[in-house]
C-alpha cells in the first residue's frame, strides 16, 4: 500500500498530472523517540525557520518532486506569519527518484554555500516551477538567486553532500517516513500532507 502511494507520488510529479485533494482528516499521530526528534535538529542540512527557539518545534521531511509537498510549501509563508513562536525545520529527503536527488544536491550545496538564512527563498522558486525539478533546474534557480555556479557544482559534488544525503535518509527510515511529506511536531510524527490548518491543530495539541 505504501509502495503503490509512493508510486503514485513519483508518477504525478514526473507527468504534471492534477494533483489529488488533500484528505478530510489529518494523517494520525505516532509517538517517536526524543533521541530521534532531536537526531533531526542536529542534521547539518536541516534549515530552521522561523522563531529560532520556538516554543514548538514542527520539523517536515521533504521532496521536490512531490506535489504534497509542494502545497505545503506554497502554505509556508501564511503558517510562519500565523504562528512567530514556532520552530520550522526543513528537511531535504529525496525519495522520488534520480531528479528530486540531483535537484536535492544542488539545494544543499546553496545551502552550504550561502547559509540558512538564504534558503526559503530558493525552497519556494523549485516547488514553484512546473513539471519535474532536477538539478538542472534547480542551478538555474540558484543563478537567477545570483548563485555562484562553478562553486555550487563543487560544493554538490562533494563527499560532503553525499553524506549529508545518506544522513538524512537513514534517519528518515529510523523514523519510519515511508512518504512525503513527513512531518515532526514536538515527538509526534505524521506521514503524508497536512493543510495549513491542520498542521496548525497539531502544533495547538503539542502547546497542550
């Protein structure tokens, strides 16, 4: 079943297809490890936004080929606007295939090279674009952003990169993120899309 959803994710991001509503209710709850939360905030290629000592910490585990993904990220700005006490943490998690990985080494490379502070920007440009997002496309985002390309191809074809990516992907399969987007709010873990209201129900039920 989980396969078959992955697939799925995979075909309608490589064809364009129409993507498919969001359900009714939220993805459930599943209690993880602290140990595990906080292996995800000590990941070199996670990005914090938002408050940086938020009193809530909402971690999502992404992939720039998945069209739920791409609807959280298009929510992003509204729910950082909505909520200034919380800790937003991207995760790059490339799942979908050789181009989300290509697009994904180029995204940390940028992140590498110009730091946390620069990243939403080009985290909302690749999830704008239409179609499939590889690396090919992702440099061209990164030149308009007025990237430095020749250091940004080092930078992503670096052993550096390369672990950073391993890192992520083990520590995405601990926590039993079999789909994207996967999510962390506070020690509760929720796999698949979530609207912005819906992540803003958890991240109230993590406040108590």
């Amino acid at each position: 079943m989980i396969l078959s959803r992955r697939s799925l994710l995979a075909g309608l991001a490589l064809s364009g297809a129409s993507v498919p509503a969001f359900a009714q209710s939220a993805p459930e709850g599943q209690l993880v490890p602290i140990e595990l939360v906080e292996d995800s905030l000590a990941l070199p290629s996670a990005v914090k936004l938002g408050h940086q000592h938020g009193d809530v910490i909402m971690v999502e585990y992404f992939d720039y080929n998945c069209p739920w993904c791409k609807k959280s990220a298009a929510d992003l700005p509204a729910l950082l606007k909505a909520e200034p006490d919380l800790t937003y943490v991207l995760v790059n998690f490339a799942v979908l295939g050789i181009p989300s990985v290509t697009a994904t080494k180029a995204a940390l490379a940028y992140l590498q090279l110009y730091g946390p502070e620069a990243y939403l920007p080009l985290h909302l440009a690749l999830f704008k674009l239409r179609g499939t997002v590889d690396g090919a496309r992702a440099v061209k985002e990164i030149e308009r952003l007025g990237g430095d390309i020749k250091r940004l191809e080092e930078a992503a074809n670096s052993e550096r990169t390369t672990q950073w990516m391993k890192d992520t992907l083990k520590l995405g399969d601990s926590l039993g993120f079999t789909a994207t987007p996967s999510f962390l709010v506070a020690t509760q873990s929720y796999v698949g899309g979530m609207t912005l209201a819906q992540k803003r129900e958890a991240i109230a039920q993590a406040r108590g």
